[in-house]
C-alpha cells in the first residue's frame, strides 16, 4: 500500500522523457508490489484455515499449491480436524437435532459443505453428520494421485521417539527404542531410495520431535506413504513377542495388510496381525500411514534379533516388496 501511495504523489511529468522514465518507473514499483503479493500470498497458503469463508467452500481454493517439487500434479483438497476435545455428530446442523456419536480427538474427516455454524462431513467410521464449527477446522491439502510404482512415490519415514523420549527400553535398559527405530528407519531408506523411490526421515540423528511436527513433515512433503517406526514393550519382561501393523483409516487397511504381508513371510519374528491403532501419527495426517511395532524391547530374545542387521534388512525388503505391490494395484 505505502509503494501505490509513492506512485500517486510522483512529481507532475515535464517533457516527454521525464514522463517516459516515470512510467517506467511506475510500472516497475507495481511490478515489485505484484511480487511481493504472490510471494506473500504462496506463504499462507502451506496450510490455509478457510474458516473465514462464507457460506459453500470456494472452488478457487483448489487452486492453492503447496512448494514442493511435485506441485503441478496434485489437487487440492479440504478437509476438517476434530479439535483435541473431539467433537459431537449431529444428524442436522443444529445442536437440538439428534446426536449421531462422537467424532475421536484430532480426527481428519471428510469435508462435503458448511451449513451456517456446522461442517458437514463423513467420519473415519463413514457416518455422515454435522460438527459445530467450534469443534473442528477446516484446511486445505495438496493431494497427489497415487503414483503407479515406487520409483514415482515420495515415502516419509519417521524413526519414532528421539532425544529426550528414549522410548521403550530394553530388560537391562542399555538399548533404548529411540536408536533401533532409527537405524532401522536409515536401513529401510537405503533400500528404497536403490529401488528409487524419493525417501525423507523425519529425523536422521538423536532429536527430540514434537508429534506435531512429524505430521506437519508428512503433509507438507506429502508423502504417497508414511510411515512410523517403533519397537514394543509390556509392563513386565519378556511377557510378549512379535510384530504387529498399525493402520487408523481405514481407507488405509489395505495398505497395512500388503506391508504385514510381506512382514509375515520375511521376519523370523511371531506376526501379530493388522490392528486399528489411535496413534497421532497417523491420525493426524492427510497422508497414507502406517505405524509398525517391530517387535519388543523389553523380551530379550525379539532384542537380540532385532538389533541385528540382518534382521533390519529383511524389514527393507519386506517394505520394498510390500510398497511395490501396493503401488502397482493403486492404479489398476
Ligand atoms: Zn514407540
């Protein structure tokens, strides 16, 4: 605004040069003012909250692009977070009609419209109903199509715990959770990236990561697949064994149960099967997640093997293998 002021009170033009140089000049104040709009307008755009809109969402909101490398391509879409009190679903978008349920803590639901201080969505659990918009928030999301195969697909890996939360710990507590899950994470992202997909951890050294933060990484690298990596462990030792997939959409089961697949057939560690999980990571994403239990810190036999490196590389060819699979049926 202070440039366009600038612009007005330029001094009256004498002789045609001066006037030339003037609008030159002009146009280029405006210029700078243009960019300086877009660059400032792209900044907010990252995770835009449309509360503010009136009425039915925008079609020109599906113009907003997220900067990464892949923006061309995807599509963006909205969606509405349960806030961390959760949020009751109505049947209408009034608080006297009748009560569908609740919606779980920092859930991301499905947004269809708005009508005047409700969102009407679809749950994780596919019921449809009214929020009130002081129980939810309303974003948006680039979202790609699936890619056909690995070598297109972006997978985020996030080595859980970290830093200052040490995890679980081994019966003689000298192993923590927070290295395994790293080391195998780094071992995991070699044996993707030689099958070339394009792979990000969401940390590579010992730091400390808000749960927060690691969802904000899936979503802004918008990942095709993410996914967490943990290590079990029980009240007393040596109580349980095995290794159990994590899923919390269940648009996601598929997903999980082509990974646990692979993870049956290569691991020497006990399968436990595919479960819903409310774990935040993969709540509170717009991402394919998954989050898998690898097996128990605190049973010293699931300790020695799963330190090993042979072990880890057989957890890479298992998420390689299940990966290609998953991305091969995507698009058919
Ligand atoms: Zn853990």
């Amino acid at each position: 605004m202070a440039k366009k002021k600038k612009i007005q009170s330029a001094p009256p033009k004498k002789g045609k040069l001066k006037k030339k140089r003037t609008f030159k000049f002009r146009k280029f104040l405006l210029f700078c003012l243009l960019v300086f709009l877009m660059v400032h307008y792209r900044s907010q755009l990252s995770a835009i909250i449309l509360d503010s809109l009136p009425g039915q969402f925008s079609q020109d909101s599906t113009q907003t692009k997220n900067t990464t490398a892949r923006q061309k391509t995807g599509e963006t879409k909205s969606f509405v977070k349960i806030s961390p009190q959760g949020a009751t679903l109505y049947a209408q978008a009034d608080d006297t009609s009748s009560q569908l349920g609740t919606v779980n803590v920092g859930e991301i639901v499905t947004f269809l419209d708005q009508v005047g201080d409700y969102y009407h969505i679809t749950t994780n659990h596919q019921s449809t109903g009214y929020v009130s918009k002081t129980q939810a928030t309303l974003f948006s999301q680039t979202i790609h199509a699936t890619p056909n195969s690995l070598k297109q697909a972006v997978i985020v890996l996030n080595p859980g715990h970290g830093g200052d939360d040490v995890g679980a710990l081994s019966n003689d507590e000298n192993y923590y959770e927070k290295d395994v899950t790293l080391s195998t994470a780094k071992v995991v992202k070699k044996a993707l990236e030689a099958a070339g997909a394009t792979v990000i951890l969401t940390r590579d050294f010992d730091e400390t990561e808000s749960l927060d933060s690691i969802t904000q990484k899936s979503m802004e690298e918008q990942a095709d697949v993410f996914i967490s990596f943990h290590f079990d462990s029980t009240d007393y030792a040596n109580m349980a064994s095995g290794v159990t997939t994590y899923y919390y959409y269940y648009t996601y089961q598929n997903l999980a149960e082509t990974i646990n697949d692979q993870l049956t057939d290569l691991l020497p560690l006990e399968n436990r099967g595919v479960e819903y999980g409310d774990f935040e990571v993969i709540r509170e994403t717009t991402q394919p997640s998954l989050l898998l239990e690898l097996g128990y810190m605190n049973n010293d036999s699931d300790l020695q093997t799963i330190l090993t490196t042979s072990y880890q590389n057989k957890v890479a060819k298992a998420i390689v293998n299940g990966l290609t699979q998953y991305f091969s049926q995507t698009n058919n």
